[in-house]
C-alpha cells in the first residue's frame, strides 16, 4: 500500500515539473516574441501620427477624424504660441480636451528657434523652459521635436537631461530591435505628398515590422508647404485603420519598448 502510494506521489512530482517546465517556456516565448505578429513572425508595425506647431485645425480637423476611428495622435507644441490671439494655434483649453481623450503633449521648444544657432545655455533655456510652460497647466510632457529638424551632438546631449527622446526630420523607419531615442526618424508630410505615398510608407513599415512616425502640421485646404487637405488625412486614417496597424503615441511605443528590454 506504501508502494503504491509513493509511486503516486512521484508520478505527481514528475507531472508537475514537466508543467512548470512547460510554463516556463511559454512564458520565455512570449517574452521574447513581444511586438511580433504571430502570422508573420515578425514585429508588428506600428504608426504614431504626430502634429507638429500646435496649429488649431488640429483640434478643428484632424482630432474629429482620429476620435471617429478611436485613434489618438501627438501635438508637438511651441509653447509661446499657445493661446496666441492669431487664432492660427491651439489655445489652452483645446490642448487639454485632446489630451483628456488620449493625445499626447510634446515639446516643440518655447520659440521655434533653431537649437543649432544658440549658444549652449539659450539652448537650454529652450529646451527647459518649454516643457516647465506647458507643465504648469497640468500636461506631462516627456519628448520634444527639434524646430526645423535642426540638431548636433550638443542638442542630444541637452534634449537628454529634460526628455525620454529627440526627433529631428531625418528620414526613415524607427527599429525595434535598436531604437535611437535621440534621433528618432520621421515621415514628414507636405502639400505635394500624395495619400498614394504615405500608403506605400505604411505598407513598407507593416512589411518591415517597423515603428512609422508621420509628421503632419496643418490640416487644411491652404497652399502653405506643410499643410495637408482634411479629405486627404482621413483617407491616411481610414487606412490605417483598415489594415489594422497599430497607431499609439511616442511616450506608449517608449514605454513599450522600455518594458520589453527590462523582461
């Protein structure tokens, strides 16, 4: 009876460890597999749309475009122009209900100056005193967009002490796999870029598994350089949608990214 008993215990024992075992190695597998589409075997694109300026048909245009297909974006902010009379930027009270809805709120410096020019403490000056401004209406501000896309060694190093990243205007796709957060690569949309294009931009991160950054900054009907048509915008949107990318904000990809290297 003994016997029997033990032999239980011990088929019991092996049971279990093979178990753990097996957990074991789910749990590894997951870890190491974060980000992949299981489908493809690869990381899973995904695209941040980001405003640049802080221009008001960011909230009149393209926040209602976004909110209907549950996606949120990012303002790159120029603090002094905040609440400007011009009626050209976003005012206080509009930032704040985009992000209460999930946006983010980003540093594009306090003058829209280029860095590069500045001596080392109007640098950072620029860099400290925009995200204090925008902080002390109650909005957590953690990476910044260089005016111009201008910047060297010393704009990093600064950009730094006081952000989680840096984005300039080099081209290109963003790597999972070894991320530069201090020279994070965008897509900049102009007047002349066509819907056709950014698909083809789209598509190429969902091929690679990459992190797409599209920069936009006016949405409107305007012959200005760096304006797009609301028509067209919703068109990028609704297919991004339909081909079912993820869109998330800087700080969500950061952290993101972050959680997968500590595990």
């Amino acid at each position: 009876m003994l016997g029997e008993v033990l032999k239980i215990r011990k088929r019991n024992i092996v049971i279990t460890a093979a178990f753990v075992v097996i957990i074991s190695m789910l749990l590894v597998s997951y870890v190491n597999t974060w980000g992949q589409d299981p489908a493809r075997g690869k990381n899973e694109a995904i695209v941040s749309l980001t405003f640049d300026d802080g221009c008001k048909t960011v909230y009149t245009a393209a926040f209602p475009i976004l909110e209907e297909y549950g996606l949120v974006g990012v303002n790159y902010v120029i603090a002094e122009r905040l609440d400007k009379e011009t009626g050209k930027y976003l005012n206080v009270e509009q930032l704040g209900e985009m992000a209460e809805a999930g946006w983010e709120t980003a540093s594009h410096s306090k003058s829209h100056q280029s860095l590069v020019e500045m001596s080392q403490e109007e640098m950072e000056m620029e860099l400290r005193k925009s995200k204090k401004f925008l902080q002390d209406f109650g909005f957590t501000v953690e990476n910044f967009a260089t005016p111009f896309g201008h910047w060297d060694e010393t704009v990093q190093e600064l950009a730094s002490k006081y952000y989680r990243s840096l984005r300039n205007t080099e081209k290109g796709y963003n790597d999972f796999e070894d991320p530069d957060y201090y020279n994070l690569k965008i897509k900049s949309v102009f007047d002349w870029t066509s819907v056709h294009e950014i698909r083809g931009w789209i598509d190429q991160a969902n091929n690679k598994g990459s992190w797409l950054i599209l920069t936009f900054h006016s949405i409107d009907s305007s012959d200005n350089t760096y304006s797009m048509e609301k028509e067209a915008l919703e068109e990028i949107v609704k297919y991004v949608h339909e081909e079912n990318v993820r869109v998330a904000t800087v700080t969500e990809v950061l952290d993101d990214l972050e959680y997968n290297c500590q595990n």
